[in-house]
C-alpha cells in the first residue's frame, strides 16, 4: 500500500472533487484513528508530499493508458474521462445535449474571462454592440455572475466568471486561460465614464444655502400707479402738442379723444348717397 494509492482510493470514494487540504485533512484522520502502521506513517505527511503523491498518481495512469486521468480543477482533484472515449460516454446521456454557444456569447464570455471584473459598458465598448440578450444567456447558464458594483456614477454592475466555467473548460483558475498575461496588459477600448451633472448640482445646492428673499410692502393703490409708469405721464402731452402743432388755446377749446389726445374729428360723408 502506498500513498498515491491512499489518495486513489479517496478521490475515487468521493462524490466530489477533493481539495489538497481536504485530502490531508483525511489521511491525518485516518492515521489517528487506526492502529495500521502504514496509515500511521502516513498521517504525518504533509500538504508537500501530497502534492508529491498525486503527482505520481497522475503519472501512473498517464503511462498506463488508462481511459480516465486525474486533474485538479477548480473545485479540487477528480478523475475524468479522456476526451477520444466521448462518444461512447455520451450515448448513456442521450437526454442530456452538450451545451453550445454562439460567437457573440463566446466573444462576451471571452472578454469577461480576461478582463474580470468588467461592466457590461466595457464590453459593448470592446464588441461594438449590445450585448443584453448575450448576457442573459451567460447568466442563465452559471457562466457568468454579479460580482459587485462599480465605482463610477450609476454605480454600474460588475460580472466576473463562476467556478462553473472554470469547470466546464477544464481550468484551475483564470490563470491557466490560454496567454492570459499578455492578453491581460493589452490595451481595449473603455467605456466614457458618464460625466453625473446632477449629482454635482444637488452637491452644490447642498453646500451653497439658500438667502431667504426680501419681501417689500406694495404700498397704496395711487403709489403703485405712479411707480409703474411715470415717464409716460410725464411726456405722453408733450410729444402730442408737438406731434398736433395745436396752441393752447386750441387745445382748450377742442374736446381731446380718450385715445390719441387729438381733437375729434366730425364723421366722414357717406359715400354712396341714398338714392330717392
């Protein structure tokens, strides 16, 4: 009995992928509890050797040509099918379709997996389209998730990728995406950060207070009527004398008319007499 057949057997046992430290955790457990020599030489290795183990774990089955191989994933350690026997595998999930997408959806989810976290703004920015109905698919399918809000004016939404595509891709982490470094510094369009003019305002607002206005009394009727309109009171009679060329005796003797200030004038003929 050795070590990586220990591990072996527990990875093999588990429903679900094993992480390193839940695999030391359990030879430590299993050592305590048993009087086995070996099981007891082994609970003292530590999260080093284990790696060692399942390094030579992976190397056994790999020179075996076993149809199965151990990867660690995102989740931890488990085996999986070699992908040349999918075909046969997959005709005991006839119900179960893989799962396609399309090009928009693979160049989102593409752009979400190198640039995390990123608004949906940055990503429209990237492909030049909307990518509402793309990301509702993302979404829908656990691809994609809310990662949080950013900080910027709307306080926009931040998605990330989930354990479930590391999963589904076969990756430890994003760090195992093919070029992630140098795809990672490479300079992508951005988003113009929308300028929030009426938060500024209402700061503003906030910061400057208002001066109560100064109310002043009307006064009486006659006051308001002389401040309304002095000068024409004043200059109406004079701009009439000179506009008539009339003397004041003129004017005294002649009735002025309410409108114009000029004397009534007697109504024109008819001009068409009446006929007898």
């Amino acid at each position: 009995m050795t070590l990586p057949q220990v591990l072996e057997a527990l990875i093999f046992a588990a429903p679900k992928p094993l992480s390193t430290l839940e695999l030391v955790e359990a030879v430590h457990a299993a050592g305590e509890s048993s009087e086995v020599e070996e099981a007891q030489a082994y609970a003292k290795a530590g999260e080093t050797r284990i790696l060692e183990a399942l390094g030579e774990l992976q190397s056994e089955l790999e020179q075996s040509g076993r149809a199965f191989r151990l990867m660690e994933q995102a989740t931890g350690w488990g085996f999986v099918t070699r992908q040349e026997y999918a075909p046969w595998v997959r005709k005991l999930y006839p119900d179960a379709k893989p799962a396609r997408l399309s090009g928009p959806a693979m160049e989102t989810l593409a752009i979400i997996a190198y640039r995390q976290p990123v608004t949906r703004a940055d990503i429209e920015a990237v492909r030049g389209v909307a990518v509402d109905g793309v990301m509702q698919v993302l979404l829908d399918r656990s691809l994609v998730r809310i990662a949080g809000r950013a900080d910027l004016p709307g306080r926009p939404l931040l998605y990330s990728t989930t354990g479930y595509f590391l999963e589904h891709f076969g990756l430890k982490s994003t760090q195992d995406l093919p070029n992630s470094a140098e795809l990672g510094r490479m300079n992508l369009p951005k988003a113009a950060v929308p300028d929030d003019k009426a938060s500024k305002r209402r700061e503003k607002a906030e910061l400057e207070p208002e001066l109560p206005l100064e109310m002043e009394s009307p006064g009486s009727v006659e006051e308001v009527a002389a401040s309304a309109s002095p000068v024409v009171a004043e200059e109406a009679p004079a701009e009439m004398e000179a506009s008539s060329g009339l003397g004041q005796e003129e004017e005294a003797v002649s009735t002025p008319d309410s409108t114009s200030g000029f004397a009534a004038e007697e109504p024109p003929p008819d001009v068409f007499p009446s006929q007898s």
